[in-house]
C-alpha cells in the first residue's frame, strides 16, 4: 500500500513539474504586472519545491513549508543556509542579505532541486 502511495506522490509531483513548466513558458499580457512578486514562501510537497524558481529583493525572507508527509531539508549548494530536517508543516525561513543566485537542494532527496534568485532593489522581482 505504502508503495503505492509513494508512486502516486511522485506522479503528481512530475505531473505538478509539468504545469509549472508550461506557466514559466507562457507569457504575461502586455501591460500585466506578475501578481506573485510578493512570494516568499516556497512549498514542499510531492517531492518537489513550488515555485522551483522564486525572484525577490535584498533583505527578503524567503519560508519554506514543508506541506509532504515525507521529511525533507533545505541546503544551499553554496553553503550559505541549511535547515534541520523538516517533519511535515514544519517551516525553515533564510533572509537573502546579498543578490545573487542561490541554488538548493533537499539533503534527503537531493533530486529535489530549486533556486532563489535575489536582485538589488533596483530590479522587479517575480516567482517563476
């Protein structure tokens, strides 16, 4: 049973994958302005981070949650956060004090990937 549960979890994760790729691919109306820059939280569920890509300003706190029945934990590539492990609705918040672009990973699932890129306040900043 366990194992089915777990083929159904990633199924919708890849199939959610899926979808977040097209919306990525699909351009806004001339004139709109993204409705998710003020997004500073970052799901996990499924084996997968949501949004995978998230834009934000200096100084923004980025939130993950983990929504999984599964525990995970975040670790940037570069070693600038790492969380503890995360049970489910357990939450890990990073203030982003530098641009840059900051790729992670779950240290459990390492094929669970996402990036956080932090712009100077100059620039617009939107989740992808």
């Amino acid at each position: 049973m366990k194992k089915n549960h777990r083929l159904a979890a990633i199924c919708a994760g890849l199939l959610q994958l899926a979808f977040v790729e097209l919306a990525i691919l699909a351009p806004l109306p001339a004139g709109a302005e993204s409705a998710s820059t003020a997004i500073t939280e970052v799901k996990i569920d499924n084996f997968t981070f949501a949004p995978q890509r998230v834009t934000v300003k200096v100084g923004t706190t980025v939130t993950w949650i983990n929504e999984d029945d599964i525990p995970h934990a975040i670790a940037a590539t570069g070693k600038s956060f790492r969380s503890k492990v995360l049970d489910t609705e357990d939450k890990y918040s990073f203030t982003f004090t530098t641009a840059g672009v900051f790729e992670y990973f779950c240290s459990l699932h390492p094929h669970m990937t996402g990036t956080i890129v932090v712009e100077t306040t100059a620039g617009g900043g939107a989740a992808q």
